[in-house]
C-alpha cells in the first residue's frame, strides 16, 4: 500500500486503486454526488471492482482511514490539491 497513484476518471473525479488482503482490486473514488460546494467533495465510492467482499488488514485500513482523512479534509486525494503530480511520500 506504499504506492499511491491518484487517477482521474473521465469526468474528472479522481480515484484510488489498491489491493486487499487477498489481493483483489479495490477502488476509492470521489462521486459525484453534489450536496456541497463542488462534486467529489460530498461521497465516495469504496467497493471491489469485482463481485467479491473487500477484506483489509490492520495496515490496510490505517492506510485508507489516511485517505478517507485526506478527501475530509481536502475533498481529494491528493496531498498539494494544485499539484496534479502529487503523491504521499508516507505511503
């Protein structure tokens, strides 16, 4: 979980794609769900990108409660919002 690369979908809402513990692919993505002030901002997604369930481990859930703290704070994924290259050096 050390690599964290934000993509950006066609619309323009970014995501993150990440492995559980049984490495299935796993998605983080902002919706665009508008209740506040710009979309992406007010929901995310978080699901397989399969039909199974999503199992995380302790590290993979502090991995993503650091995330999910970023987008509350920030309302993206990234740690310089202007900065599209950016990534967490921590992850």
């Amino acid at each position: 979980m050390s690599d964290k690369i934000v993509e950006v979908t066609p619309r323009g809402f970014e995501y993150i794609r990440f492995d559980d513990r049984y490495g299935d692919k796993c998605r983080l993505q902002q919706s665009s769900l508008a209740e506040y002030e710009q979309p992406g901002t007010s929901a995310v997604w978080l699901g397989l990108e399969s039909d199974r369930r999503m199992h995380l481990d302790r590290e993979q859930v502090e991995w993503l409660i650091r995330q999910l703290s970023l987008w509350l704070e920030t309302g993206g994924f990234r740690e310089q919002q202007d900065d599209p290259t950016a990534t967490d050096p921590a992850d």
